[in-house]
C-alpha cells in the first residue's frame, strides 16, 4: 500500500509565542497604548498623505484607485494590473513611524485626535453614547499620563524582550 508523509505543520504567525516590538509594547507598556490609540483614529490627528507629495496628474497608463490618494493601478501596457504608490510612506502613520515619536508627542496627537472624533462623533449620533464615554475615558488616561515614565518604561519593555524599533 501508498504511504503518505505528513506535512509538518509550521507555527502560525499568530501563535501566542510570536513576539514582535508592537506585540511587546501594546501589551505591557503605556506608550503601547498610546501608538495603538493613535492608530485607531489617526485621521483625526494627521493628513496622510500630505496633498503636496501626492503628483498633480495620474501617471500616463494608470488609474487613480478610489479613497488611496497617489495609489494608482496600471491599466495599459506591460504593467496591467500592478500597483504604483508614490506615498511618502516615511511619513505615515504606522507603528513603526510612530513608535520613534516620545510619548508626549504621541499624547499630545491622541489628545488632539480624540476631540476631534468627539466632535464628528456627537455631530453625526447625539450626546451621551457609550463611545462618547469611551472616548471621554481615553482622554483623562492620556491626560494624567507620565510620558516621561513610558518612554522610560517602554525601552525597558523593548530590551527585556531583546527588540528595537
């Protein structure tokens, strides 16, 4: 008779074991949850991509992709179907691009973000919602943080993990 081998399973990168700089930090330190809180709203604290750096005119051959301004999708030529992004991505608004600010500039930028969602929250649903609450909740943490303390205690997350960002 056949045998067959059995393919040796790989570990999921979602395992609980997998351990990476946003892992470590969004669990374990303040300036974690102020980069996943910034995250989660940051349109309301940054334009990206800044209007300047996007070009002025569609790429000859391309298409502008719909709510990706300076993302284009090549429709002629040898390129059909292939992406070009001309976002300055050293500017965006990711984990690792934000885990380089200090702690009071990210709070400072959550702060400012959460009244701006606030406002766009309570103009669009009324007062008193439960994310209002929520949001109302977020701010007075932010608000009392020490920064100092979390920049601090976030390098010591980073090094007792063996991490950098």
């Amino acid at each position: 008779p056949a045998t067959t081998k059995k393919a040796a399973s790989k570990p999921s990168v979602a395992s609980s074991s997998y351990i990476s700089a946003s892992t470590e930090l969004y669990a374990n330190c303040d300036k974690g949850k102020l980069i996943q809180s910034l995250l989660a709203r940051w349109w309301y604290a940054y334009t990206w991509p800044e209007p300047s750096t996007i070009p002025s005119s569609t790429p000859k051959g391309y298409d502008a992709l719909d709510g990706f301004p300076g993302v284009y999708i090549c429709t002629s030529g040898e390129n059909v179907g292939k992406f070009k992004d001309c976002r300055n991505h050293k500017t965006a608004p990711s984990f690792q691009n934000l885990s380089k600010k200090t702690s009071e500039e990210l709070r400072d930028d959550l702060l400012k973000a959460i009244e701006k969602q606030k406002a766009a929250l309570i103009k669009a649903e009324g007062e008193g919602t439960k994310t209002e609450k929520d949001l109302r909740a977020l701010q007075k943490w932010a608000t009392k943080l020490n920064c100092s303390k979390a920049d601090k205690d976030a390098t010591k997350v980073l090094k007792a993990a063996k991490l950098t960002v």
